[in-house]
C-alpha cells in the first residue's frame, strides 16, 4: 500500500517463467500480487508445485528480481506527505510484508526510507533461525510482541484480504486501502473494519 511494486514484480516473474521453462498462460491467467512465490507457485501450476520447483522459482526469482533495480517501483501519490505526518504526531510505523527481507531493505534505502519506520518485517526475516519463514499473521504477531505493541492500541493498514485477515487475527483494527492492489469488495469481504480511497484519510 506504500508503493507501486506490480510491474517491476511481474517484470521479475515473467524472466522467471521463461527461465524455468513453465507455462506462461497460467501465469498471465492467474497471477495477481500480494501472495508470497510459494503460494503463487502452488496456484498456478498446481500439479507441478513440489518443493523443488518452488525452491527453483523462489531462488530465480530473487534474482531477476533484485538485479533489475526497481526501475518503476514508487511510491504512491500523497503516501510520503501522510509517513511523515504520522510519525510527527509520534506515531509509530512499521512495514510487515510478504515481500523477501533483502528486497524490502533495498527499496526502502532506494526511497530514504530508513527513518521513516521503526522497523521492518518480511517473511524469511527469521528463516535462518529457529522461528523459520512465517506467514503475515504470525509475522504481525512477532513484529508486536518484539516492540510489546498491544491490539487496542495498533492499526493494520492494508490492500488486500491478506493484509486484513492478518490484522484481524491478531485482534488489531484494520484499514483496507483501494489505491492498492485488491478491490473494495475483497476487503469488505476480508472484514475490513475502514475501507478508505486516499493516504490522506489515514
């Protein structure tokens, strides 16, 4: 919801699939953003989505991905005025993401965002240790407990089902935002607690 990541995204799929030799078709059918590769693996080729092509398609694509340099990644209109706005009232912000740690960092540095949150979340944050790859719900969960963050008083901003059922599983309010990536009726259906049209009504 902070930036326009779809197209550098998909960019990175699409050398993948050729890569890899898979079908393109189910990939332009199916493919939508917000899930993590493993899960997109195991929607469009479900047949063939055994741990090594997911590993095989995990590891390519972090590289296509990192190596193009996030030409068109940017941040959406009004998104940088309403961070700093925020984080003036003293507000406390994070960024938890199904997104690889490694890429994160690299887009946030990209956007001088290193002081603009408090911290950063990814999946494989953790990978390498005992807590493993850890999906959003459980994510939020770490991100809360490591900053003693309590339900009553933290907000889960999001714009897909993902985003909000994660938030919701954790006992937070949720915003859904439609500038982002799913539609209103998705986050409507997800449980959205807010659903609004602009960052400047956050």
């Amino acid at each position: 919801t902070l930036c326009a990541t779809e197209e550098d995204i998909k960019n990175a799929w699409r050398a993948t699939v050729r890569e890899l030799g898979l079908e393109a078709e189910c990939f332009e059918r199916l493919y939508y953003t917000g899930p993590s590769v493993d899960d997109m693996v195991r929607l469009m080729w479900p047949d063939q989505a055994d741990e090594a092509l997911i590993a095989a398609v995990r590891s390519a694509f972090a590289v296509h991905y990192d190596a193009g340099g996030f030409p068109t990644t940017a941040p959406y209109p009004g998104v940088v005025a309403r961070l700093e706005a925020l984080k003036a009232q003293g507000d406390r912000i994070y960024i938890v993401t199904n997104k690889r740690f490694s890429a994160t960092m690299a887009i946030v540095r990209k956007l001088g965002w290193e002081t603009v949150f408090h911290d950063f979340y990814s999946a494989d944050k953790y990978k390498d240790g005992p807590l493993g790859k850890l999906r959003k719900p459980a994510l939020l969960a770490q991100a809360m407990k490591e900053h003693g963050a309590a339900a009553a008083d933290s907000v889960m901003v999001g714009d897909t089902r993902l985003d909000i059922e994660a938030g919701r599983a954790n006992g937070l309010r949720t915003i859904g935002c439609t500038w982002g990536y799913g539609t209103r009726e998705e986050l409507e259906t997800a449980g959205a607690d807010e659903i609004i049209d602009s960052p400047a009504s956050l």
